[in-house]
C-alpha cells in the first residue's frame, strides 16, 4: 500500500516535471497574471489547506491514564488495596480518591501547557508572495493552492511541490528529504539525476531556498506533497527532554528515593521498635513517603514554563522550546544586527552625491511627499544625467514593491526597507516605474548577498545593448570601478577620486547614515564580455570594470524604546555586542548615539576579523567592541569565541548565512517579519516585532519565570518536615505520643490543600530588581542550598515547632499530663485537627513568604497576586469541611474547633510574615540594595 502511493505521488511529479511550462499552465487553468481569488478560493476548499498535519501516534485515553501509573500514584493504589483488606475500608476508598483527583489534576496541566504551547506555533504565520489577479501579493502559506503562481527566494522554505517557471542560480537545501546536506542546484529545465525528488526543475515543500529566485506554479500542496506523504508515514518525532526537565526528573528521582528509604525505616521501626500491627504500619510509612515524594512537581513546572513562553509572547518574544527559558535568565552576551534590531527600519534618502554636486531630498518615511533639490531648487533626473543614470539604478536594480497607503496609514513593503527607500526616491524623481521595467526588461540577476554586500542585474538598453546595473556596499563597489561618471562624462576612477568618495561617505557615516553605492557597465559591441551569453554572466564576469555613479545617504533612526533597553541590559549585566553588516563609522555613530558604547568602543572589521587570531578575538570581545562590515559567516565566529571565554550567548540574525550562528549561539533569535524562513528555523526564540527592546524582555520574563519555579519549589518542599516530625515522635517515643497527624491528614496537606497556592506562586509577577542582578551562573541549580536551607531549616522547623506545640497545647487543655495524651476519640481527633491546621495556617504564611526572594512583599502589593489569594481562601474552606462535615470527619479523622482554636490559627501566618520581612529587610541592608517598601 505505502509503495504503491508513493509511486502515484512520485510519478504525478514526473509528469509534471516533463510537461512543458505551457502545457502545465492549461492543465491548471492557469492565467498569465495567476488564478483569480475566487478560483484560489474554490480550489482551497477542494485541496484543503497547505499545512502538514502531525500524525498522532499516541491516544488522548493513553496520555491520560499515564498520570496514574507513576510510582506515586502505583505506591497509592497498593496502598489503597491494603488497607481495604485490613478492613480500613473508608481509609482505602479516599486514598484512591485522592489518587484520582491528583491524576486528574496533573493531566488537566499536562493538557494546559500543550494548549499554550500550540497557541504559540499559530502566532507566526509564514507568508508566500504570489500572482492572483494579475497582481504580486503575499498570502499565508496555508492558502496557496495546485496551480498557484509563487516567487521564492534565498533564504525561504519551498512552501509547496512545484514546477519551476523560471529561476536565477537557484540552489535548494533538499536535506530534510534526502539527508543529502549539500545543496541542489535547479532551473527550469527537466533534467533527472539519481533516485528520487532528483528532477531538476521541481522544488519540493519542507526544502528551503539556499541561492538564487525563482518563479514556481505549485503542483501540490499540503499532505499530497512529498513532504506530506512522508510525515504521513514516519513516526512522529521523538519527545526531546530539555536540560531542566532532566535536573527535575533527577530531582524527583533523588527525593523519591529519599522518601522511600525513609518510608522502610519508618516502616520497620513501627512494626519492630513501637510493635504496630503490620498493615497500620505499612499505611503509616506511606505517609512518610507522600510526604516526601514532589509528586505533581513536572507538570505545575511545564504549565509554569509555558504561561511563561504565553507571557513573552505578549512582549513579541515566541520561545520554540521551554528550555530557552531558562537559558534566557543566564545570558550575559547579546550579538545583535543592528539594521531593524536596534533601528527601526524605516530608511529614507536625505541626500544624494556625485561627482557633478550633491543633492538634497526632502520628505520622510515611505510616502512620496519629497521632492530631489540642488541649492535650493526642485530636479529631476534627466536620463543623459548622472543623476538620471543613479536613478535608474535605483528603480531598475530593486526587488521591491511599496503600496503607499493614499490615507496616510503605513505602507505596505513587498521586498527590504533599503530597496523601499530607493522606490520611494524614484518616485519623488517623477519616475514611472512600471514602465521603466517594461522599457528595460531585466534579463538576468546576480542577487544581494551580505557575504559581497553587491546586487546586479542586467537589462536592455534602447539600443539593445546589456546594461549591468550594480549597487551595494561602497567598499564593495570600489573594488569592481574601475571608471567614474563626470557629469555625462565617463573618465578613469583616479586614486584622488577614491579618497575624495571616502572623505563623503565618513562625513555622512558619523551622522549614522548609511551610504549605498551605484555603478554601471554598459556591454557594447567591443566589450569582450559581449562574446558571453547573458545566461552565463557571473559574479566574476559582470561585476567588474563598472563606472561609478555616486551614492546615496539614508538615515534609519533607532527605535525610541531601545535606550531604556540598553540601560536595562547594562544594570543586569548583559554585555551587547553589535555585529552588522553597515560601515564602521555608521555603526560606532548609531551604538555610541543608543548607549551601547562609548566612543573609545574598538570597531572590528570584518576583513581585520579574518586576520585574527582565536586568542586575539577572544580577548577582543571581552571589552567594548563592535564588529562591522562582517558577514553573518563571521557570526558564528565571535559567537564561538564569546562562548568560550564562558559567556551564555544570544544572537540575532536574519539570512540564510545566520543560520550557522543562530544555532551556535545558546539562544539563536530570528527577526519575525524580516527574518527569512531559515533563520527562523535555526532560531531558538522570533521576535515578532524585531525589535532589540523585546529581547531585553523575554530575558527578564526568563529571569521570573526560573525565579517563579524556585519559589514554588520552596513552597511545596516546605511543607515535608512539619509532615514528618509528627512520625518521628511518634517513632522516638515508641508510640507513647499517638501519631499526632494522620495519614489521611498528610494527604490532605500535599495533595489537596498545597496545590492551588502553589500555582499561583508559579505566576507570580517579576520581584522588583530581578534586572539589577547579574545573570544566574550557568552551574547554578534549581534546588539551591537557600533553597534547601529554607525548606528544611528555617521555614520547615518553624512549622514543625508551632504544629507540634499546638498539637501538645490542645491535648494539655483536655487534661494532659494529668490524663495520658489522647490516642482516639473526640479528644485526639481535636488534637490532631489542630496539629492539621497549624500546618496548613503554616502554609499560608510561606505562600506569602516565597513570593520574593529578598524584596518586601508589600513591594510588590500584599494583594496583588490574586490566583495565591484565591487558593489559600479555598484552602481555609476546604479544611473547615473537613472539621464540620461528618462524613468527612470520619474518613480524616478530624474533629470540630473551638472559636478561640480558630483566632489561634489565623493568627500563625502573621508573626511568621513579618519575621521573614524582618529577615529580608535585613538581607538587604547588608547587600546595601535599596528597600523597596
Ligand atoms: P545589519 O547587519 O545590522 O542588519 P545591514 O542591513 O547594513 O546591517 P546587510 O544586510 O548585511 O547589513 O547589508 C550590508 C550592506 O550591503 C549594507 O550596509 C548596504 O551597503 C548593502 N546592501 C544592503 N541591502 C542591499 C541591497 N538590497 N542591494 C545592494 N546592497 C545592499
């Protein structure tokens, strides 16, 4: 069956790559100018949506039952038999009860924290740029269907199975596939290499554009691609267990151990030292080991961890996986880009120079508005002109299309900001620039890649010469003139002109202006090029002997909230490290103008990079240093050597060539709008805003979110010994003091009442100063001694102490020492109701204690968390059922209190309070940090 539908799919993308393109278009119905919406929509809804659906391997009803057959809830459920035949009826039933309300619970969290992780996937939507209507539009991957016309480029995800219409140096990473690492190279023209998904002119879904453009008619899409088909047959990836899932699970592991070992001493010494009946015995060492056990530890962490990821993603911050959470709260590094990271993307051409004279241009943003002047007077390019010649440079050499909003509203960029721009200035020139395209069709392409810092594309000219149109990086296109335009005079680029072009471009560069570059090569009849089919220009051939033209300035602001950001990351000790791709002198102007440098910063180039050594560029990045004209190969570099001098590394990036880095790094973060489909792969955290200030965020948010956990651990962990001194008296004084809590009752407290305020530590919002501490150390645990001081020290004896008293004074109102304690009845119910409450009141007091570390809880607002708030008020009702309700009161062995008995409880929490207060208070005068009540 597998075989024979795979050779239906396989040879249905035979055929297609066979058929000629013309052919394909009337098989598909296909216009020149693309399907019609309403055709689209019809076929969407015939086709189904392009997504590949997850096969589930594993049912709802299995993942359900595996929260009953941990060890816990295995050790509870022989419990509950045993007690049943040892005619402990009652006892049996609520431990299974008890049993199953706790599954429930830690499915229901289970359930919740997939709920929020899958809400997160739907928050970055993939866009596809496609012909419909005869015009280009971007739609969602999801509602490309067979027989539409798409346009791919470097860097993108191939979003269905499709024929190949025309392509550019395309070269397809097939790897997912194939495993075949390499890339591929493709064009449009049927050729079949070995094996399978090897016809040349077909791109298959779930590969990724590596090099090169191509226009594509999509021949499948969804489940009916090859990728689909294969997701449809291979077994669901594997659960990949994360870092601190892994110390949890040994947590667990370690305690759960403990509390067995504990739970057989307990065990032995009741039967052989007190000489308990067996069974009673048995139930009593279960206590101990309940008492101990975390149990619901993982998922009240996972759910915490996920509302985390929920929160960040509100601050534009989407995790891919919990882990990076707590990575997050480690970092001590930030290499940021600093085009649209740190600025806002928004370039606009304030000023033009050539040879002839400079130019000004009014207006900003992407609205035409502006116009071009020369001292003072309106112009336009005229096409004999220099000027005239940069312009059509700037509108023939682009990619970009800009819908102006004609209400004023923002415009709509199909394409870069920096091409955006050039629009916007050809526009402002008067220029038409549809029909400069279709007077000077461009008959091929070498694209942009940040590695040359050059794009060029060749056109006709009206005589019907080649024309190589180039703009890029000013360095870049030093390198390849060898010829400068003079007014309209084409002379030789003297070394006096190459200095004279310099001193500009600083003088422009300090203002933190980007400059871009323009040159040209007109093919005519003696250029020996001319032998050369155009096909087979390259980077080699054609990006030479060029003429320079002149250049542009734009200005892109930096983001108004990135000061704040920036002041941020230096009071919590994270260093940030711009890496771009913009000259040195722009680069050093816009971070010393935000405050990421001083103007003494060391500015690194990329070609100074190359001839460092792994030492010296080790000691490089330890001081202010900021890296410029690099390539993002170079990324992966400093990342590395940031790495090893022990720096926990986040990196931004946006292109194919980030790739490397963006996995690299300890957190890869890609641009979410304009990130390309590669790097939002390799990336660890999408910022849907890209911008630098969300980052800074999503660390505090990862820096609460761990803090949360250690506060909930404390919380839970509290609670052991006051569970376990109860039995340990009981033991040491050979059962002369009953047991002055039950079984049932310690059940109570870890399983029922503990549960609800917990989650709400879990939520708790970040302790004011979380960003005025350095980063965690990287050894650093959840479990820490602080941790493990307060649980068993401080807050658990505290406990241990008030319940015991309470559980002796109770027994000394009815008559003790005069009677013996009391071992049934009214009396020792009343006992031990007591001892259950002081626990519980105890409880309260150390929910609100573990709500900051060392700030003042008032500082935070003593009400302020209301999910803590609510449990402990469901808390108190649940134990006053347990003291009235008959029922209740049989199977818990509990008993009603007095007035005065309830003052007494309520009364607990507050001096515990205001103790800790004191001793945080404390803490912070010796740390000398301000007090923030
Ligand atoms: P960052 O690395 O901080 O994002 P960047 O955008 O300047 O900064 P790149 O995209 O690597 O970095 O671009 C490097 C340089 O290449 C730019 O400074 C510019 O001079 C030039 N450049 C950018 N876009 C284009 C383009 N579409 N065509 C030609 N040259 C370009």
């Amino acid at each position: 069956m597998m075989s024979r539908m795979k050779n239906v799919e396989s040879t249905k993308i035979d055929q297609s790559a066979k058929t000629s393109v013309d052919d394909l278009m009337k098989q598909f119905d296909l216009p020149v100018g693309g399907l019609s919406q309403s055709e689209a929509a019809k076929r969407l809804a015939q086709y189904g949506p392009n997504t590949i659906q997850q096969v589930k391997h594993k049912s709802e009803i299995l993942i359900f039952l595996e929260n009953f057959t941990s060890l816990m809830a295995i050790l509870l459920w022989v419990s509950g038999i045993i007690a049943m035949f040892a005619g402990m009826m009652e006892l049996g039933i609520a431990i299974w009860a008890v049993n199953l309300i706790n599954g429930c619970f830690s499915y229901w969290q289970q359930h919740a924290a997939q709920k929020a992780t899958d809400s997160l996937k739907k928050m970055l939507p993939s866009y596809v740029k496609v012909n419909r209507d005869g015009k280009t539009q971007q739609i969602q991957v999801e509602q490309l269907v067979p027989g539409d016309l798409f346009q791919i480029q470097a860097g993108d995800s191939v979003p269905a199975d499709a024929r190949i219409f025309n392509s550019s140096n395309l070269q397809v990473d097939e790897s997912s596939l194939t495993g075949e690492s390499v890339p591929v190279e493709k064009a449009d023209h049927y050729q079949h290499g070995d094996g399978e998904f090897a016809q040349q002119n077909i791109i298959f879904a779930g590969t990724v554009v590596t090099n090169g453009t191509a226009n594509a008619i999509a021949v499948a899409t969804g489940m009916q691609t090859e990728f689909g088909r294969i997701a449809r047959l291979t077994e669901s990836q594997k659960k990949v267990i994360y870092p601190l899932q892994r110390e949890l699970n040994h947590l667990t592991r370690q305690l759960t151990v403990i509390a067995i070992v504990l739970g057989i001493a307990f065990f032995l010494l009741a039967v052989f030292f007190v000489h308990y009946p067996f069974a009673q015995s048995f139930i009593f060492a279960l206590g101990m080991i309940v008492a101990f056990i975390p149990e619901g530890l993982l998922p009240t962490v996972t759910l915490s961890l996920a509302q985390g990821t929920q929160r960040m993603a509100k601050k534009h911050a989407l995790l891919k996986n919990l882990n990076s959470v707590e990575t997050l709260g480690e970092t001590t590094v930030i290499c940021s880009d600093k085009t649209g990271t740190l600025t806002q993307n928004q370039m606009t051409i304030n000023h033009i120079w050539l040879v002839s004279g400079d130019y000004e241009v009014t207006g900003t943003g992407y609205v035409t508005n502006g116009k071009i002047r020369k001292n003072g007077q309106d112009v336009n390019g005229q096409p004999a002109s220099d000027l005239g010649r940069l312009l059509a440079i700037a509108t023939l050499n682009n990619d970009t299309e800009v819908n102006e909003d004609p209400n004023g509203g923002k415009a709509k960029i199909l394409g870069t900001p920096t091409e955006a721009a050039l629009v916007i200035l050809s526009r402002k020139a008067g220029m038409n620039i549809k029909e400069e395209n279709q007077q000077f069709p461009r008959l091929k392409e070498l694209p942009f890649d940040s590695g040359r810092k050059l794009m060029t594309t060749i056109t006709k000219d009206q005589t019907g010469n080649p024309l190589i149109y180039t703009k890029g990086a000013l360095g870049s296109e030093l390198k390849i003139c060898d010829q400068i335009l003079d007014g309209d005079k084409v002379r030789p680029l003297t070394a006096a002109d190459r200095e004279r072009i310099n001193g500009i471009n600083e003088q422009y560069s300090k203002q933190g202006l980007r400059t871009l570059a323009f040159s040209y090569r007109n093919v005519s009849v003696d250029d020996p090029l001319r032998k050369t089919a155009i096909d087979d220009y390259t980077i080699d051939t054609a990006e030479r002997h060029m003429v320079f033209v002149g250049l542009t300035m734009m200005s892109d602001p930096p983001r108004p909230e990135i000061f704040k950001a920036v002041k941020n990351c230096k009071r919590a000790n994270i260093r940030i490290i711009m890496v771009t791709g913009d000259s040195p002198i722009t680069a050093k102007s816009i971070a010393v103008k935000i405050g990421i440098t001083s103007d003494k910063a060391r500015v690194i180039s990329g070609e100074e990079l190359d001839q460092m050594s792994d030492q010296e560029l080790k000691a490089a990045v330890k001081g202010e240093v900021i890296f410029a004209r690099v390539a993002p190969e170079h990324k992966f570099r400093i990342v590395t050597m940031c790495q090893e001098n022990g720096d926990i590394v986040a990196s931004t990036g946006d292109g194919v060539n980030d790739a490397p880095a963006l996995k690299r790094a300890d957190i890869g973060i890609a641009m979410g709008v304009t990130g390309t489909d590669v790097a939002k792969d390799a990336a660890d955290m999408i910022l849907t805003d890209d911008n630098f200030a969300s980052i800074v965020s999503a660390i505090e948010e990862g820096r609460t979110v761990y803090s949360n956990l250690q506060k909930f651990l404390l919380y839970i962990l509290n609670s052991n010994v006051p569970e376990a001194a109860p039995s340990v008296i009981f033991l040491v004084t050979r059962g002369l003091v009953p047991l002055p809590l039950t079984v049932m009752q310690i059940l109570t407290v870890d399983l029922g009442t503990d549960l609800l305020p917990a989650l709400g530590l879990g939520i708790e919002k970040a302790e004011p100063g979380i960003m005025d501490q350095p980063p965690r150390p990287q050894n650093s645990h959840l479990l820490n001694k602080s941790i493990i001081w307060k649980a068993f020290g401080l807050y658990g004896l505290t406990a241990s102490v008030i319940s015991t008293a309470a559980y002796f004074f109770v027994n000394h109102v009815n008559g003790w020492p005069n009677i013996p304690l009391a071992s049934s009845g009214l009396p020792y119910a009343e006992a031990t109701t007591i001892t259950l409450g002081a626990i519980v009141f105890c409880q309260i007091a150390a929910a609100m204690n573990c709500r900051t570390q060392i700030s003042s809880v008032f500082s935070i607002g003593l009400f302020s968390n209301r999910r803590i708030w609510l449990g402990i008020g469901v808390e108190i009702v649940l134990i006053a059922c347990l003291m009235y309700q008959p029922f209740l009161q049989e199977i818990f062995n509990t008993g009603p209190l007095n007035f005065s008995e309830w003052v007494f409880l309520f009364c607990i929490p507050i001096p515990l309070f205001l103790l800790e207060e004191g001793r945080k208070w404390l803490v912070r005068k010796i740390r000398g940090q301000k007090t923030t009540v």
